[in-house]
C-alpha cells in the first residue's frame, strides 16, 4: 500500500488507518486523533483557550512592554513579552505550559497589576496550560507495542503540530526557554528502553512554587 507523505493532514492520515485496517478505526487511536483535532483548530474554534487567550493583547503590560497605538487602534509593542514553555507528560497525556518571565524568573504563581510582569493578569490555574493532547502517551506506547505505519504518522503530525504551534508563539513572544522532551524527543527516549522500556522515568515531577 502506498506510504503517506510527510505533509499528510489529520484527515488523509485516519483514511489511510481505516485502508491499513479495513475500515476498523481502534479506540485508542479514535482519543488521540479527536485529541489532536481539537490541537489543530486551536486558534479558529469559536471556544476560549488557553494558548489564543494569551494573544489577547488586552492582557498585555503596555508600558512594561513600551506599547504604542496608530490612528486605527493596532497596539504595536517595543519589547515582546517573555515567556518560558515546557513540554509535560503523565501516563496518559502531553501538554505545553507557558510561564511569564518576571525579573528573569519564570512566574509559577498567580500575578495582578505588576509592573514588572509582561502581562496585567496571570493566573496559572487556567492560563499556564496552553493546551493539552489527550490520551497521547497511552497511545504512543501502544503504537511501540503493536502500531501499524498509520499509528506512527498520527505521533509525528502531533509532534508536527506542536512544533507549529510554537513557532506561531514565537512570532509575537520572547521565547527565553524551551523545557522537556518534545513529542519526537520523548519517542526517541521510550525507543532506546526496548524492549522493556518503561515510561515512568520520563514523567514530570509537578513545579515547585518559587516565589
């Protein structure tokens, strides 16, 4: 059967899983790519999220951030914001959190009206996770286990993705520092355990509260 291309979408990826298994899309597979669906329309769903809520230039420090208006309202700033991201895993899900810089440290507690945070609000209950893929590492470790080539291009357009979705960041942040495995990273690292590999070694221990 002909091999997908690397620039396959989510939608050409599923149509080759059902060809490769006669129209039986398994469950664990269903999670991971709805999961990823969901990822891929971060920024044009109608709903709030974590990762568009941070564009929201509303939220911005103008004057840490040395902003400035043209005639027509469009807020142009002189620094971008910095902020620091991590790559997290439990046993079943991958997820990037976001970290405002603050004096050169990143922020993990909540923060209102400070003059020396890039943003007016920050509240990591709901704004530090951008975004989360459900049921990835579950699947990644069944894809190891028994995938097919349907299954391994479903983990490389999700690590695809991401990597989009960050760089997009990039265009309106200081990225100061990228933290963790990246999806394709921590494949890598499950793959050198074979064939006994385990994934508890590669887990997050939750963040400290610095203060």
């Amino acid at each position: 059967m002909k091999e997908l291309p690397i620039t396959a979408s989510l939608k050409e990826i599923t149509a080759y899983k059902k060809k490769l298994n006669w129209g039986d899309v398994p469950a664990i597979y269903h999670m991971a790519a709805s999961s990823i669906s969901d990822m891929d329309g971060i920024l044009t769903h109608g709903f709030d999220s974590a990762y568009k809520q941070l564009f929201e230039k509303s939220n911005w420090n103008y004057a840490f951030l040395e902003a400035t208006a043209n005639n027509h309202g469009n807020v142009k700033v002189t620094q971008k914001p910095k902020i620091a991201l991590r790559h997290c895993y439990d046993e079943q899900n991958y997820e990037l959190h976001c970290y405002p810089i603050v004096k050169g440290e990143r922020l993990y507690t909540p923060l209102s009206k400070n003059a020396l945070c890039p943003f007016v609000q920050w509240s990591p209950e709901n704004m530090q996770m951008l975004f989360r893929i459900s049921s990835l590492i579950s699947f990644i470790v069944f894809t190891f286990k028994s995938g097919d080539p349907a299954d391994l291009a479903l983990i490389k357009y999700s690590h695809k993705r991401v990597q989009e979705l960050i760089a997009q960041l990039s265009q309106s942040f200081e990225i100061v520092d990228v933290v963790g495995y990246s999806i394709a990273d921590f494949c890598k690292e499950l793959y050198r355990g074979k064939p006994n590999f385990t994934i508890a070694d590669l887990l997050d221990i939750p963040d400290l509260n610095t203060e």
